[in-house]
C-alpha cells in the first residue's frame, strides 16, 4: 500500500470500478474558501443546505461556517443534537429525518456534515437513506474526522452497544478541513484522534511513524505545520485504500487494525471512553499478537506501545472491563463471517494484512494482554 501524492491542497480520491465517485480532500486554515469549494462540486445550485451538528460543535463553529455560507445558499435552520457518542443511535436519526421533511428538503438539496466522527456517520447515512439518497458534504472538526472517518463513504449509527451496525456507503461531494480549528480540541479528543494517526502509521506509512517519532513534542504542542503534516499524511493513506477497496470487500480491512478488540473495549465501556483510546488499547494487545508470530522484534513492540503510550493514549484496559465480556463482544463484531473473525496484523512497521481467521486462543491471550485485572 503506498500513499497517494497530494499538492498543498487539495487530494482528489477516485474510485476504482463501481461505484465510480470522484471527490476533492481540501485544506484550508479558514473557512473563508469554503462556499468557492462547495461552488465547484454543486455548480450552479440552487437548492437547500442543511447543517447537522452536534452541541459542543455549534457553540464554536456554527456561527464561522454559516457565515462563510449564507451569501450564496440558502439555509434551513441547522439540526443541533447532543454530543456523545451514545448519541449515535436511530432515535437522534429519526428526530433528524423529521427535521430534513419539515424543513421540505428534497433529492437536490444537501445535508453539511459539521464536526467529528460521530456527526459525520449520522449525517452521512442520513443521507444516504433520506428519500433514497441525497447529497452531503464533510466538515470534520476533530483530529479523529480529518485523519480517519470523514473519508471514505462509510456512514453508520450504533445499534445499543454494537457500534455502526446499521450503516451505508455513501461518499461525500467534498471533504472540507481547517486544521486551525484542531488547536481548540481538548486534550482527551486530541489524543483520541492520535490513536487513528498512529494506526495509519502502523499500517501504510513508515515514514508518518518516523515523523511521529521525531516530533512527538511538536504535535503535542499543537504546531500548525506538524498538524497539518500529520493530516495529510493521513489522508493519503486513507485516500488510497478507498480508492482499491471503496465497499470494503478486501484490502480496506487494514483500516480496522486495532478495532476489534477496541470496539468491544468502547462497548463495555458503553461509549464512556473515546473511539481512540479505545483503538489504542486494541492496538497494544494486536501489537503482542505480532510480536508472538514473529512478524515484530520485542524492543519493536516496545517503541510502538511506548509511541502510543508518548501521546497519552492507554495500552491496557481498566480492572472493571470483563475479559469474557470482551471476548463475547470480539465474537460478535461484524467482522466475523461463518463464526471466523477476521483480524489485522502487522507484518513488520508501516504495512499490514488481514489474518482471516484468528484462533481463538489467540484472540483469549490478546485480551489478556490488556487486561489489568
């Protein structure tokens, strides 16, 4: 897997096959050039825009984005839903498809994404089920959207504990970023979306894991430049696994490295703990499962758990998180198919391959790895 080049601004991601799509991933230290951009993909539109958002996001930047907007589109009253991950559920969808038929929003009209993972899944399949499809736009605002889920098509909402189980692909027209606005994330949403920049690094892109390595300090500081490098790094890599795999058939599994056995970690947690922690600590117990085949040396897996460890991630769970619980949980992941789970591994730093069909012992001691208890 080798990253996508990218100018300055802009990576345009293309699908291979069907479906075929084509979408830009724009940087932009503002959001003044945000309505020029939406112009290029919408052309001359003359429809709706709805922003979804949730109450965190609106209160920073609901006001900047609408202003950015309102000269040259029309828009609905903004749906604002609490924020929190158990918010992610169909009874918030339903309140939003009520909002999208009052507001007499149809097929031309489209739904804006504004603010991390959670929003953008929810707004996306939305979209992708509102009136059998409408078109939407990504503005991710945490580190964990730009990096990780803002790209890419897939859209989801939770089903009680089991995380996107009822979801959709449906690709953005565009993907809309501001790095500036990563230096206002507080410092547990900051490291949670480091859990994502470290996994991409793991699996596609040594030289990002080197940079980790060498500007640690830099990143945590909350440069401009090393965010900026970090993302679109990134994006690169995400870029081009969606392009080969963009209905997750095949190759698009590596993405998963690490969320196995973090989702079950997020769900017996039920959300209290963030995606990234979560994607951490299945990352260290993934991590030992590589260093018993072989595929890393120790004082390797050492500098990993300690590079994730640097940037105020967790490796082990908590003593009340249930072994067996988790165990159920990995079992029931929609990664398994025919009762056998598929799982990511490292063949050495910065590539990765699907294992399909990990022993159970194996998954038992990857669980026990991380369990402080």
């Amino acid at each position: 897997m080798r990253p996508m080049q990218y100018d300055s601004s802009k990576l345009v991601i293309k699908g291979r096959g069907e479906p075929g799509f084509s979408y830009p991933i724009v940087w932009e230290d503002s959001f003044s050039a945000l309505s020029d951009e939406i112009r290029k993909v919408l052309g001359s539109f003359s429809g709706k825009l709805c922003i979804m958002t949730d109450s965190h996001v609106s209160e920073l930047y609901l006001q900047p984005v609408t202003e950015a907007l309102k000269s040259s589109y029309t828009l609905t009253k903004p749906f604002i839903f609490p924020a929190g991950e158990k918010h992610k559920q169909l009874s918030v969808l339903q309140e939003f498809y009520q909002h999208l038929l009052c507001s007499e929003m149809d097929r031309k009209d489209v739904i804006v994404a504004l603010g991390g993972g959670v929003t953008g899944d929810m707004a996306g399949f939305a979209a992708a089920t509102y009136r059998r499809g409408i078109r939407f736009i990504q503005i991710p605002t945490t580190l964990l959207a730009q990096v990780d889920s803002s790209i890419g098509g897939k859209t989801a909402v939770d089903l009680g504990s089991f995380k996107n189980m009822i979801g959709a692909f449906h690709q953005p027209l565009l993907v809309y970023m501001n790095p500036l606005v990563l230096q206002t994330l507080s410092g547990e949403q900051f490291s949670s979306g480091m859990g994502e920049v470290i996994k991409t690094a793991l699996i596609g892109d040594e030289q990002l894991y080197t940079y980790l390595k060498m500007n640690a300090e830099a990143i945590c500081r909350g440069e401009a430049s090393a965010l900026r490098h970090i993302v679109r790094a990134c994006c690169a890599v995400k870029a081009a696994v969606v392009e080969e795999d963009p209905l997750d058939q095949g190759i698009r599994a590596v993405l998963n490295f690490g969320h196995t056995i973090g989702h079950a970690v997020e769900a017996e947690s039920r959300f209290s703990l963030p995606h990234g922690h979560c994607v951490a600590i299945g990352m260290a117990a993934a991590l030992r499962l590589c260093e018993k085949r072989g595929f890393l040396k120790p004082e390797e897996r050492n500098e990993a758990a300690g590079l994730i460890s640097r940037f105020g991630l967790p490796t082990a769970a908590e003593e009340w998180v249930s072994q067996e619980k988790l165990l159920s949980l990995c079992m029931s992941d929609k990664k398994v198919e025919e009762g056998k789970l598929r799982f990511i591994l490292l063949n050495k730093i910065g590539s990765a391959f699907i294992e399909p069909n990990l022993e159970k012992d194996e998954l038992i001691e990857a669980i026990r790895s991380i369990s402080a208890g």
